[in-house]
C-alpha cells in the first residue's frame, strides 16, 4: 500500500512517516514546506505541494492508497490563510481523494472544536464552539468530512489533544527554556485543573488503527488522549523535579494574566495565542473511551511521561535549534515574555 501524508513536514507529519514507514510501501510527504531528506526514511518520497492546489493533490494521489490529511494553518497564522487552508485545502483533499479512488482518508482534526466547556470529559457528541478562528475552521472542515462520507468516502476524524513528543518545541519550547534556566514558572490560576496531553507516538498508534481496522467500525469521529494525567501543577511540577534546576511552578492570579496576555496578544508582544491562555485555569480532558472500546487503542504513556521525554531531547538538540517561524518544529520568539523571564 501506498500513503500520502499532507503537513508531512510538520511535527505530526514527521512523525507518522518515520514511525509508519515499515507499514507501507511508499510514503508521499506533501507540504508547502521543504523536508530535510536525511530526517526521514528511504521510503519517503517529497512533493511541494500546497492543499489550496487541487491540480496538485490530484497528480499525487492518484498513486495513493490512503491520506492522512494533517496539514493545517496553526493559531498563530493569518485568519484568512487559517480560513483557506484548514477549510478549503480540506475540501480539495477530500475531492481530489474521492476523484482518484482513494480508499479511506484520516482527517486530523483537534479538541479545540470543543472550546472551552463547563463540564467534563468530552465525549464525541459534545457541543462544539471552537475558539477564534482555528476552532471555527476545524469545525467546518469535520463538516465538510461528513459531506464527504455521504459521497461515499471512509473519512476517520480524530481529535487529539495537545500533542508533545521528540522534537516538539513551539510553546513547550518556551517552558523547557525557563525550566532549563531554573526559573519560577508561572501557571494562569492556582494550577489545580486537570489538563490531559498527548504523546505523539501514542497518536501515530490511533491513526494506524484507523488506516488498518474495518471500514464500519473507523468511519467515525475519535477522541484520543493520555489516559494518565494529573493537575497542570502536579504534571508541571513533576518536570521541574525531573530537571532539578530549581524551577518550581508558581500559581498566579488567572484574571490579571490573562487581561495582559489578551492586550499582548493583540499588539503581537506574546507567542501565547488565546486557545492557550483562555484554556490554561480550566479543566481540559476527553474521554478515550471509544477509540480503546471500538478499536483497542492503548497509550503508553502519562502526561508526565511525555513532558519528560519531551524535554529530554530538548536538552540534547538545543544548541542545533533556531528561533525562527511558527510551526510545532521550531523554537519560536518570546516576545515579551523573554521580559518576563528575567524577573523570574
């Protein structure tokens, strides 16, 4: 079988080619970004190509058997580009899928399509009220799937929470380098709410289960998230006494710091964008039930696991990283909160 990846450059992408590669016959990495040849296996094979380019998809996926369509404009991109891509270059994936006979599509989607709600966990069936426009569109995009599906498409939605893992720097680059440099770490509110993350291996395992397990029973919408997690303040803590540096987390009053990362936000001083710190003093979790029930998923690893091995290989890449652009790969600037630091 042959598997087409859009995002294939992203983390998520990454990892899926490198992690999936003995499963397949052929790997079509597809992303407007270039790939680093010696990061990813012989088996995969790069095409630039852009999901807002129907042309384009149609010349790759005609050789492919499966797409896991992970490609997506982040919070942090223009609303019109977050708009166009994560809707329209959803549309087009699907098109050109079913224009080309392929057999089943995994769209990756996110938990952000639950916004922020009162009660937890959520299950697949809960209301969904995305947060700024990135939650907006990945809610049309799950609609345009559904469209799909009535087409006769097997579309998989999965919805995965927070995703860390080797290589994921971003914003959790940000907490590595103040935990490395054995400051205080501040936490929007007293830290008590529970906030579930994800390993990115664990993730690449519920896509697989839904590229390989029957057709009636992954035609459907998938929660996934670690199933072991404590409160921000225990996971947080937890990495600070793992790096003894003399990072200690440091509670804070949630109204008067998210006041000032809204105003920071607005003006472009801060890499925080209001998913992150609207979300960060509530209670954050879904419920896996269906995946592990319907299809035997089982993660391996906890919050805690996955920040520590998380910031592992930060320690040992650190000197090879940038401080350029605003994907899941590359460090990103701190803006003001580099301002911040020096106090803490």
């Amino acid at each position: 079988m042959k598997l087409a990846i859009t995002g294939g450059a992203g983390f998520l992408g990454y990892h899926l080619c490198n992690e999936l590669s003995d499963k397949f016959e052929e790997i079509f990495v597809l992303d407007i970004a270039g790939i680093d040849n010696r990061e990813y296996p012989l088996n995969a094979k790069y095409f630039n190509v852009d999901v807002r380019n129907q042309d384009q998809l149609n010349n790759v996926f005609k050789n492919a058997d499966v797409v896991i369509h992970a490609a997506a404009a982040l919070p942090l991109w223009k609303e019109r580009d977050i708009f166009d891509i994560n809707i329209n270059g959803t549309r087009n994936v699907l098109e050109a899928a079913k224009n080309n006979s392929v057999k089943r599509v995994v769209y990756v989607s996110s938990t952000a399509v639950y916004g922020i709600p009162k009660e937890h966990p959520l299950y697949e069936d809960s209301r969904l009220m995305g947060v700024g426009p990135y939650g907006e569109s990945k809610i049309k995009a799950e609609e345009i799937c559904q469209q799909y599906r009535d087409k006769g498409i097997i579309v998989s939605i999965i919805r995965p929470k927070s995703f860390i893992g080797t290589g994921r720097l971003g914003v959790f680059q940000i907490l590595y380098d103040w935990i490395e440099s054995g400051k205080k770490i501040p936490i929007i509110g007293t830290g008590e709410n529970l906030y579930q993350l994800l390993d990115v291996e664990d993730l690449v395992d519920a896509i697989y289960l839904l590229i390989t397990s029957p057709e009636q029973k992954v035609n459907d919408c998938f929660n996934v998230g670690a199933q072991k997690f404590n409160t921000v303040k225990e996971d947080v803590g937890a990495l600070c006494d793992y790096a003894a540096t003399g990072a200690r987390v440091m509670p804070t009053p949630a109204w008067a710091v998210k006041f000032f990362l809204t105003l920071f936000d607005k003006l472009h001083l801060s890499p925080l964008y209001k998913w992150i710190y609207a979300t960060a003093d509530k209670d954050s979790f879904v419920s896996s039930d269906k995946i592990i029930s319907k299809l035997g998923w089982s993660p391996k690893y906890s919050n805690k696991d996955a920040l520590i091995k998380s910031y592992k290989w930060y320690l040992e890449h650190k000197k090879e990283l940038g401080i350029s652009g605003i994907t899941h790969r590359v460090a990103w600037k701190q803006g003001i909160l580099a301002l911040a630091k020096r106090f803490l």
